[in-house]
C-alpha cells in the first residue's frame, strides 16, 4: 500500500485504498472495515501524498509529517484525536516543531492525527512520496 494509493473523501469518515476506475468514477476500500464502495466523479477525493501542512518556512508533505509521527510514536499508533486541544497542540508541535500555530488549525492536527493511526493500524510504516521512491531506486 502506497500512500499515493490512499484517498481521503470529503464528507465521508475516514480514508480509502483507490482499487480500479469505474464508469462513473472509481472503486475504493475503506482502510476501517474494508468495505469497497463507488466514489463518483462529483465526489471531492484528496490523494494524501498531495496535501501539505503550513510550517513557518516551506509547507511540508503530509508524508513527512506521517514519517516524523512515525518515529516520535517509535511505530505505534498516535494519542486519539479525542484528546483535549491544549494536549492535540503539544503533540503536534513536538512531532513538527515549525508547523504555523495560525494557520494550521486543531480541526487539521486531529486530522492529520486520525489519519496518522488508520494508517499505522492498516500496517503502513512508510510514507514516501512517489518522486521519492524513484530517487531511492536509482
């Protein structure tokens, strides 16, 4: 499983495996109880490996964000995205200590984070782009 291969859907609940195009759309696998669905045409679908967070200098891929989080949980799972703001915030900020505190939201950061543990229990432990994984093959 890429990260290029997982979808986030708006206005459905957590993030999706594309599997193949469809007539009228695509068809995907929810990564929570891997049911396959149709996403429509219509339907705003957010590949992960193209979404960035806003630091104080350069946006950072949301890959390396997932990679820092990776190892500042050493492989597990991330706090639950239930948690209090204040404890979101200093969680995040200790994971991307340059993230912009105005900008990047705690709706963002509990995102991020939720996304974060569905991955780590879909078993991902890499989050490389896919111009990343073709300078290492090189």
């Amino acid at each position: 499983m890429e990260l290029k291969d997982i979808l986030a859907i708006s206005g459905q609940p957590g993030l999706y495996r594309y599997i193949a195009q469809s007539r009228n759309g695509f068809i995907v696998e929810s990564l929570i109880d891997g049911k396959r669905s149709n996403a429509t045409a219509s339907s705003k679908v957010s590949a992960l490996s193209e979404i960035s967070m806003y630091t104080e200098g350069e946006d950072i891929p949301l890959a390396e964000v997932f990679t820092k989080m990776y190892a500042y949980t050493e492989g597990k799972p991330g706090i639950s995205p239930k948690e209090s703001n204040d404890r979101l915030k200093e969680f995040f900020g200790a994971v991307v200590t340059d993230y912009d505190r105005e900008r990047v939201h705690v709706s963002d950061i509990k995102k991020a984070i939720s996304w974060f543990n569905l991955l780590v229990n879909a078993g991902m432990t890499e989050f490389t782009l896919p111009d990343e994984e073709e300078n290492v093959e090189e």
